[in-house]
C-alpha cells in the first residue's frame, strides 16, 4: 500500500495547532449559536423560540433537560421513521441503534450527514494527537481494523435506515478512506458475532494492521484469537500484530483492561489512545498521557452541558457548561449537537480534571446502593484495577450485583463474578477480594460506614468464572457484539438473578 501518513501527519500538524490555540469557551458559545441558526425553522426549534435566543442562558431556560424516552415520545416517534425537519433541519438518513447497559430495549438515535461529519473530525483529532505523539508512527501506511457491529442496516422509508453505528460508519466511508479499512463488506455485514471475529481474525493474519479500535473487551478477544491462529500455524504468536502503531479502545472503562492490553502490544511501536465516543456524538479522545483525563470535543457541532448527578431528579437542576463547570464534582452529561439532539441527558458522568478535559466516571442510569454504599461505576473500576495489579492477575471481564440477607446470612454483601485470563488459586483469589474491599473503603466512605464491623454490609464474595462465561452469558441474552458491553453494576433484581444463574450454570 502507499504510506499516506506523510501527508495525514502536516494535516495533523496544523490541527494540533488549532486545537492548542482553541478558547473553550468562545469555540462552545460559537456552536450552539450556529446549531441553534441552523435549526430554528425545524418544528422543535418553533416550539422553543430559536429565534429568540442569544446565548448560553436563554438557551437554558428555554430548553429543558430531556432523556431519550422524552424526545422520542414527543418529537421523534410521531413522525419516525421520517424526521423530516422535526428537530433538525432536512431528513435524517440513519438511526444508531443504541441500547442501556441494562436495559434491552433499543433506541433509535438521530444521525444526520452532519453528525456523521463530525465523527469523522474527531476521528481525525484523535489520529492527529496520535501523529504528535508518536513521529515514527506510520498508521496510514496500512490497515485500520475497525471492531464494530454488524453493517447490515433496516431500511424503514426510501433512504431512511437503522443499525449499529460502527455499521452507518462503515456503509458511508469515502471512497479514499476505504482501501485503508479492515473489514471490508464481505466481513462487515456478517451478524453471528463469533464468526464474524474468527473470520477478521483470520482475515488480519497477513495484512499491515496499523491500528485496532473497538469495545475494549471484545478488542482483548480479537487479539487473543490472532495470537491463538499464530501459534496454530507455527508463527511467532507475540505480538499479534508487528506492525501496529496505534490501539484505540472505548465503550468501557479502559483501567482493568491495560495492563493486559499492554502485554498483548509488547513488542510493538503501539500506543494506547482511549475514545469516548456514544451514538450521540464523539465526546472526547485521550490527547495526552493516560491518567490526564480526555480532552472534549469543542469545536464540531457538539454542545456539551453539565448537571451534578445529584440534582438530576430535581425540579430545576444546575446546568452548567465548559465556562463555569467545576473540577472534581460528579457531573451527567448532557449533549446539544447536530442531529437534533437538545439538553439531552446522555447517561454517562463525569469529572472535570482541567477546562477541556473530563475523566469517565460511570452512568446516571446505574450504580450500587443496595445497603447505603453509593458505589458509582469509577469505584468500581478503579478497584478492580488496583485487585487485579495486588496478584499480577489480568481480567477479562467482570459484574457485581448485591446479595440480599436471608435467615441463612443476616448480612447482605456484595457478589463479583470474575473472568480472569488465568483462574487464581485459593489464597490469590482471597488477595484479590481482600483489596477490592479495601480499596473500596478508602474510595467511598459510605462502602467503609457499612463495612465497618461487618454490621450494614459483609466483605466482598469473589467467584472467579471460566474463561468465555461472559461472552456466553452474552449471547444468551442477544448482546453477543462489538457494539455491546457487559453490564458492571448489576442493579436490577431480574438482571442480577438471570447473571447469577447463569454465572452457576443453573
């Protein structure tokens, strides 16, 4: 192939230039200002007074916070399947089929040309902070593998289709770029997910992979099924593809992942770059080293507000934007952008560690609270991290739901069902525990006033599973996929009996 990383990386320059040079707060005024031009005629931008506002806080008194149920109730189911001028100008072409981490029921999110645009910008960002980083990086030179769902799209209306993201993505490559994608359709439109890996996995083996991006957990199986092929047909299985110059994962908090991750790209010149990209839009992407938080999206057709997860449930919550929000508080994300998508709660928290830059820190629409303990989804993480680390263990996936008292056990606990790359011993898997829980404590001090003298809450229940339960458990249930993600904190009663059943094989 040509090696177009020549020409990408001057391109990439000048991006970074303008990025470093970008005022926050003007570029963030600046967008909604045109979003809200571009909409006015739409019958929601009518129904709010588009015409009328001038800045950041009319906007906010005028549009109120809205989840999916709410905006597909009142603007986008009466006219679905064709959202024509409702609450963004012209048709709406696609449909990101999205669904909650515990719930089952599918969404259709809003992707205008627009929207698709932008995605491709961010994408771009994050390969020029890559190019920056990395001088030697050559990830135009060959092949990305794109780790995504099906592209097999529904047409519901001329010209009007529903799929996985990954799959609009794919089905709208330029013409350019697509020389430069692994799969191609052949791979791509295949639905069964384990042929579909086995078959790009197959499919990889002799061609210049320069950069994986997917579902961080289901990229881990991908490169363990190439090493497994290499070692098969007697090549070196390590690492499992020389040539890789750039990893990025996303969809789950990367923490319990890299240190396996890292293992599988030894060897090579790769970096890990961490993407924090919803059907709603591209939020943000790693720009600097891991741990420094990642850098939001600003200048592209996304708005971005922020609620203290506190206040979510009240009459009249806080919102806040990028020139008033606060570092170190919990925040919900809430999402403006150009796909129709207004004061719209996206599901996701986070917290600010500098102006332009957020740490992931769970969902809105999870947590674990059975006994009083509040864990939020970057406890949890954050963890089962430091557990794994204390027996030089690597995870492949893991939940955790409540076990209630009984007459049998007085004191409810926690259970963790655990998938390790190696199945622990006895003392190791007691280490493991061990630290979850007083890692815990030292993260939340409600989890440490319950366990204290084991009275509101007992230790944690570690069971260490087999490799593969998690992706069995997952195509149990219909989420076998690059676009699904296991659930961690398993509130639900019904999820967390059908998880434990399984989980026992019962």
């Amino acid at each position: 192939m040509i090696d177009a990383t020549p020409a990408f990386r001057l391109a990439a320059a000048l991006r970074r230039r303008r990025l470093r040079r970008l005022d926050p707060v003007e570029s963030q005024r600046r967008t909604l200002l045109r979003l809200l031009r571009r909409a006015a005629g739409t019958r929601f931008g009518r129904d709010h007074g588009f015409d009328r506002i001038a800045d950041v806080a009319a906007f906010q008194a005028a549009v109120p916070l809205r989840r999916y149920e709410e905006m597909w109730r009142d603007y986008w189911q009466p006219a679905f399947p064709v959202l024509q001028d409702v609450s963004w100008p012209g048709r709406i072409p696609y449909f990101g089929l999205s669904s909650g981490t515990t719930s089952g029921t599918s969404k259709y999110v809003p992707v205008s040309d627009a929207m698709r645009r932008s995605n491709t910008r961010a994408g771009f960002d994050l390969a020029a902070w890559h190019l920056g980083a990395q001088p030697g990086s050559r990830m135009f030179g060959g092949r990305s593998l794109m780790l995504g769902g099906s592209t097999t799209l529904t047409e519901h209306a001329p010209g009007v289709f529903s799929g996985d993201l990954s799959g609009i993505a794919a089905r709208t490559l330029p013409p350019w770029a697509r020389p430069f994608v692994f799969p191609g359709p052949d791979l791509a439109l295949l639905t069964d997910w384990e042929e579909k890996l086995d078959r790009i996995a197959r499919g990889s083996l002799e061609l210049p992979i320069r950069s994986v991006s997917g579902t961080t957990s289901w990229l881990l199986l991908l490169l363990e099924r190439v090493r497994q092929l290499r070692r098969a047909r007697g090549d070196a299985p390590d690492p499992p593809y020389p040539s890789l110059d750039l990893l990025v994962p996303g969809g789950v908090a990367l923490a319990p992942y890299r240190p396996r991750l890292e293992r599988l790209i030894a060897g090579t010149a790769a970096e890990i770059r961490e993407a924090y990209a919803a059907s709603e839009g591209f939020i943000a992407m790693q720009d600097g080293l891991p741990g420094e938080g990642l850098r939001l999206s600003l200048d592209h057709g996304l708005f971005l507000e922020f609620v203290p997860v506190e206040e979510l449930g009240s009459a009249a919550p806080t919102r806040h934007w990028i020139a008033d929000a606060e570092p170190g508080v919990n925040y919900a994300v809430v999402v403006t952008n150009c796909a129709g998508l207004w004061a719209y709660v996206l599901g996701d928290t986070v917290r600010l560690v500098g102006r332009p830059r957020v740490l992931i820190t769970g969902r809105t629409s999870y947590g674990l609270s059975a006994f009083g303990e509040h864990l939020i989804a970057e406890e949890v993480e954050r963890a089962v991290a430091a557990a794994a680390a204390a027996i030089d263990a690597d995870i492949a996936d893991f939940a955790v739901m409540a076990v209630f008292p009984d007459d049998a056990a007085p004191v409810g606990r926690h259970r963790w069902f655990v998938e390790f790359a190696v199945t622990p011993d006895e003392a190791a898997a007691a280490r493991f525990a061990a630290t979850l829980d007083t890692r815990l404590s030292a993260l939340n001090d409600d989890y440490a006033a319950h366990r204290a003298g084991g009275t509101g809450m007992g230790p944690p229940e570690v069971v260490a599973v087999p490799p593969g339960r998690f992706a069995a458990w997952m195509k149990s249930r219909g989420r076998l996929g690059g676009q699904n993600k296991v659930p961690r904190l398993v509130a639900d009663p019904g999820l967390a009996a059908e998880l434990s059943a399984f989980m026992s094989g019962s």
